[in-house]
C-alpha cells in the first residue's frame, strides 16, 4: 500500500473516531440535563403534594380569607394536576419560560398563604401548620438547589454543542439549546427600605 494511501485512511479514522466521541459527548450532555430536569420536576411536584394539606390547615383558622385560597388553588390548577413535563420542554423556549411563570405564580400564592400566620396566632402554634410550614421551606430550598444544578448542567452542554467543530455535529443531528431558569423580573429590583416610620 502507498504512503500517501495509509495516511488519508488515518486521517479518515481520526475523523470518524472525532465524530463519534463529539456525538456521543453531546448525548452524555443531553442526558445529564435531562436527568437533573427530572429532579427539578420531582421537588415541584413534592410542593404541589403539600399544598392542599397546607390549605385545609390553614382555612380551618382563616376561613374568611377566600381570595388566597382561590389564587393558591387557581395557580395549582394553572399547572395541571399532572407536574410532571417532558424534558423536550427544556428546548422550547416559549414553553419553558410559560412553565416557569406558572411556578412563579404558584411561588407567590404560597407566600400570601404562610403570611396569614402573622393575623392569627393560633395558626402559628398550630403543630400540623409548623410542621407543613417547615417541609415547604425545606422543598423550596430544594427546588432553588435543584434549578442550580439543572442550570450548570445546561450551561455545560450549551457550551458543549456551541464549540466548533462540534456545533457542526450538533446541528446535522438535532442537538438543541437548552434553556436556563432565570431570576423572576419583580426580584430585578432592590426592595425599599423605609425607616422614617
């Protein structure tokens, strides 16, 4: 065989052997973000589970305080019975970013509900109400660490398929962008301190 003959099938392998590894890089990538979306989903959905037995305590003390309970109930309902959504959700950025709203609402439901503890003192000796209290501040710990994580992981992969050449591959084939959770526009702004009360 000719020299020049062995040195193009070399350079070929070395190609296909490139081709390989940066495909299969960009399939580890997408599962990895796929993977930690599916434990951002799992601690909505833990949320969500403790939100009615949170209600039903609450309203037992503050019956007459219709309007949280309806945006609570309303923004659960905006979700879904079913939190549960498909990762290819993490590509569309419309999608994403109406999911992310529909928790921010759900978000500052919540918060209107536990802020009622503060106008009836018996809800705050309550030992069901504590109880639920603290594993929804636990869960939303949670779900801040967890959208850290699936955010490293998407910005890993995001950079991952931009590379050239890789971003070559990435496109015959499909890989798309994945999005990233972002600060809710209302916490853009410093809160105003006012002490002149």
């Amino acid at each position: 065989m000719k020299r020049g003959s062995i040195i193009g099938l070399a350079a070929i392998a070395v190609l296909v052997i490139y081709l390989i590894s940066a495909y299969n890089g960009l399939v580890g990538g997408r599962e990895d973000v796929d993977a930690q979306w599916a434990n951002v989903e799992n601690q909505y959905q833990r949320r969500a589970d403790l939100i009615p037995n949170l209600v039903a305590t609450v309203q037992g003390y503050a019956a007459h305080e219709s309007s949280v309970f309806t945006a609570v109930a309303e923004a659960r309902k905006g979700l879904g019975g079913n939190m549960t959504v498909d990762s290819s959700i993490t590509e569309d950025e419309e999608a994403f970013n109406a999911f992310v709203e529909s928790q921010n609402k759900l978000s500052a439901g919540l918060g209107r509900l536990l802020a009622l503890q503060e106008n009836y003192p018996e809800l705050k000796a309550n030992e069901n109400f504590l109880e639920l209290q603290s594993q929804l501040e636990g869960t939303e710990n949670r779900i801040s660490t967890e959208r850290t994580r699936y955010n490293e992981k998407a910005q890993a992969y995001n950079k991952k398929r931009q590379v050239f050449p890789t971003v070559l591959i990435a496109n015959i084939f499909g890989f798309k962008a994945k999005q990233y959770f972002k600060t809710a526009q209302e916490n853009y702004s410093a809160p105003v301190v006012n002490f002149s009360n």
